[in-house]
C-alpha cells in the first residue's frame, strides 16, 4: 500500500544509493480474483529466478463477489496463491489486516475469517508500537516464533534485535498460546 511516489523516494536510501536488483519488479492495479493469479502464474514462468511475490494486500485482489461464507470465501481467496507458490517454488507473502474486534488467539484475528490462514502455510502478525515491531509466525512447519525488530530511521530499514523478553510479550504471547 502507499502511493508510486512514496515507494519511488524510499527505495534510493534502503539501497543506500545502489541500483536495485535486476530482477526487482512491481505491479500495481492488477485487477481481481483468478485474473491476477494467472497473470503472476505467467510472469513467474518467464521468471523463473523469482524467491518472492508480494500480495499487498489481499482484498486488493480477491474476488469479493462470491457468497459462500466467510471460511470458504477467505480460504478460496488465499488458496490459489499457496497452490501457486508449491508450483513454481517461490515464497508469496499476503499482506492483510488485523481485524478491529478483540479475538482470544491472535492469529484468528487475522482479517478476513480463519479460512485464509487456513489454507497458508505459514501466518506472521506484526504489531507495532512506534519504532519497535514485535513479530509472531505460526505455520505447518514452524512452531511459533517472536522476533522484534528496531526502526532505522536513517535506512529506513526495520533491524533485528532477536527474541522479546517475555515480560514485554506475557499479554500478547498469552493470546497467542
């Protein structure tokens, strides 16, 4: 999210000067529902060195016309990205929201119904407070990690600082388990 021009400006300082990758690509306004799959499934065949695509963000792109209820809906809108990241063996990261009502495990808080992490392998919650970012993954085949990391104001740039103490993390962690 955010506009061309605040991208366009950020990007010169996080390389520090350097020209971007090669192989660093951008789309926006791609349209809807299987559409941009099959657009990404055929950019990624013509790129195949591609490590990672970048959904941002989930409702952009997901077919809201469907009415099927909230679990099959948010499932079908993530699965074929998972699907498609198994067939061409690149990571793919959907970037959605929290939703706004208070939920007893964190990672059902995941906006859009639990059918979305379902159907992931992987979920990360990030919260922020100011420059610090906590960070909690869950999936298939990874227990649940904290990790927090530090702005950098000068790169622009979020710094791992390693695991939380649990005392800064009790509430949220406590959500989580």
């Amino acid at each position: 999210e955010g506009s061309v021009s605040d991208f366009k400006n950020r990007l010169p300082k996080i390389l520090n000067g350097k020209p971007g990758p090669h192989n660093l690509h951008f789309k926006r306004d791609v349209g809807i529902g299987s559409d941009v799959v099959d657009m990404v499934a055929e950019w990624l065949s013509v790129n195949s060195d591609a490590g990672l695509v970048v959904i941002d963000t989930l409702v952009k792109v997901s077919d809201t016309k469907h009415h099927k209820g909230a679990y099959r809906s948010s499932y079908e809108d993530v699965y074929p990205w998972t699907a498609l990241a198994e067939e061409y063996n690149v990571s793919i990261l959907i970037i959605t929201h929290l939703r706004k009502a208070p939920t007893d495990n964190l990672m059902d808080g995941i906006s859009g119904g639990i059918g979305g992490p379902a159907a992931a392998d992987t979920q990360i919650v990030v919260l922020r407070n100011g420059d610090k970012l906590q960070m909690y993954s869950e999936g298939r085949n990874l227990g649940l990690t904290e990790s927090v990391f530090r702005f950098d104001k000068e790169s622009l740039t979020w710094i791992f600082e390693g695991a939380p103490v649990h005392e800064e993390s009790t509430d949220i962690r406590r959500q989580i388990v």
